[in-house]
C-alpha cells in the first residue's frame, strides 16, 4: 500500500496490521501461542491484529491474547480485561509461551510519579514472576539514554544509561526488574527501545505537520529526531521473539535516518503551501539512537522516513483524525 492509498481511518488500520511475509516465516517457525500485555494503548491494537493476520497466513494455529484494563474484543483475539497491578487477577491469565510486553505509563507521569513508579517497576515483577516460563519483548525507550550531540549519530546498546527525570528512570527501572529475574531465573528477555513510532495519527512527524498546517510555532528546543512506521515497529516486535535471551538482548528501534527538526517544519511548510514558524533558540543535543543492530537482525524497515513525512503530509491535508496525544518531542528535561 501506498501513501495515497491510506484515505481514511479503516485504510490506516488495515496497513498498520498487514504482515510482512517475514512476519509469515516467523509464524510458520514460531510455536505456541501470543499473549500481548498493555494491548489497550497506542500500539497494542495494530499489533494484535498483526499477529492475528500473521498467524492465519502462516497457517498454523495459535491464539492471540490481548490483555489490559480495558481492551475490546476483536475478530479471532481473545480479550482479556486484567490490572496488572493485582497479582490475583495476573495469576489468572492463561500460560503463553510468548510474550509481547508493552504495559507501561509516561503521559502525566509528571503529575502522579508514584503511579508511573507502579506501573513501570512493581507491574514487571509480578508479570516475570507469573511468566517465568516464557520468553517476554519488553518495550522501553530510547529514554533512557543520555541526549547526545548530533555528529554522534545517536547512542548505541553498549552506552551507559543516563535517563534524565522520572519518566526516564522509571523506565530504566522496568529494564533493571526484567533483567534481575532473567539473570537469577533464566528469564529469556529482550529489551525493546523505542523511540519514536508514528502512526499518521500520532508521532513527532505528526506533531511537527499539524503545527505548520495550522500556524502554530515548532520548537527548536531539541533539534533532531529519529521516527519508525508503527507497522514497522510491529513487525519489529514480532520478530524479537525469536531472539529473546539470558541476560536480555537490549535493541533499539527506531529508523536510520536523523531528521532535523527545522528541516522537517519546511518541508511540511512547502508541501502545505504555508509559512512556517519556529520558536525557541535551536539546542545543541537530542536525544537519538542508532539502530543499526536492528538493522542487521531484522532488516531494514519498509517505510522510509521520506515516504513516511508523505504519508503524515497526506493524512493530514486529508483532515484525517489525531489522538491528539503529542509526543512532547520537543522536552529535554524529561517532564513529560
């Protein structure tokens, strides 16, 4: 599918949750069935159903399970309402062999840190407890790492964390909780950093486009930034199943390219036809990460970033809908 051929909500859906035939040959090797926990936010939806899709054209037959507070009941997904904050209710979940961990809190987390605490810390223990058995995709961040400068092409998985405010550190406390059980009981884990998807109707890209597109200034705060296809991200997701390990395999995943912020804010202004303004004094770091190990494990990701701006620059000239959750890109102090 191409950019223009995404004309509405159901077109979007539909291409997020369309597997890759890499994501087929996986299937078609994986055994046992999926369980995605935290699959009521922005990327549990797209990426049950691509698991569902998956699983069907491979032709072996599994259950999808999707698991959060609240989560509706789709075609051939099994919904399963659960606080994973109550052992009792985590306890009753069904075994599954493989598991994609995507429970966590960052919105707000300035407003009510010890829930942000919970959430990212206390949830992972009782989840690895209950799934000691299995192999879990732990999703973080690229948060968690240090802002660097812009000629350093982004953090590796070798370099020291350096989370800047409670958000961050939260979510280097879920690495660390993962970690602890996959070292003392064999837990195979991989840690899934990810920064920043976009899905036409949220993402930095997004955020930049629909400032230019209705006058509103772009910040320069943080001047760059690396963005990933959501579908992408999902097929990543998948995929890092078979590549779950004792101590956890750290990924990030993200895009290749480095986009420049004010580079961005003209593009979009050119396509828009529109003049663009800018706010703030540009600064000297962002945060960013190079995804080249995924790269080499996983492939390349489909969409590339040029064709992505296109498709954000579609959707929104389009007037096509945002969850209007913005990225808060833009934040080099970590109050999210």
């Amino acid at each position: 599918m191409i950019a223009g051929d995404i004309r509405n909500t159901a077109d979007l859906e539909r291409e997020l949750s369309r597997p890759s035939e890499a994501d087929i040959a996986f299937l078609s090797r994986l055994d046992g069935d999926i369980l995605i926990l935290g699959a009521g936010g922005k990327m549990g939806p797209s990426l049950a159903r691509l698991c569902r899709n998956a699983a069907d054209a491979a032709g072996k037959p599994r259950r999808i399970v999707a698991v959060s507070r609240n989560v509706a009941a789709e075609p051939g997904i099994e919904a399963i309402p659960c606080d994973l904050l109550d052992r009792e209710q985590v306890a009753g979940l069904p075994d599954c062999p493989n598991v994609l961990y995507l429970a966590g809190r960052k919105f707000g987390s300035s407003g009510s840190p010890e829930l942000t605490w919970a959430m990212n810390t206390v949830v992972p223990a009782i989840v690895a407890e209950r799934f000691a058995n299995s192999r879990v995709v732990v999703f973080s961040t690229g948060n968690v790492y240090p802002f660097r400068e812009l000629s350093s092409g982004g953090s590796v998985e070798t370099d020291a964390p350096a989370p800047v405010g409670e958000y961050a550190q939260s979510c280097l406390g879920r690495e660390r909780v993962f970690e602890y059980y996959s070292r003392q009981w064999g837990l195979p884990c991989l840690v899934f950093r990810l920064n920043y998807a976009v899905d036409l109707r949220y993402g930095v890209l997004v955020d930049i486009a629909r400032r230019v597109h209705t006058g509103a200034p772009v910040s320069l705060a943080v001047p760059a930034f690396n963005v990933i296809w959501q579908r992408d991200a999902n097929s990543y997701a998948l995929r890092s199943l078979e590549h779950c390990a004792a101590p956890p395999v750290i990924l990030n995943v993200t895009g290749p390219e480095v986009l420049l912020v004010r580079d961005a804010a003209n593009w979009f202004a050119g396509r828009f036809g529109r003049p663009c303004r800018f706010e703030g004094i540009e600064g000297p770091t962002a945060l960013l990460s190079d995804p080249t190990a995924c790269g080499n494990l996983l492939g390349p990701p489909d969409v590339p970033a040029e064709a992505l701006m296109k498709m954000v620059a579609g959707w929104v000239e389009s007037g096509g809908t945002s969850l209007d959750k913005p990225t808060h890109f833009e934040v080099s102090d970590g109050r999210f």
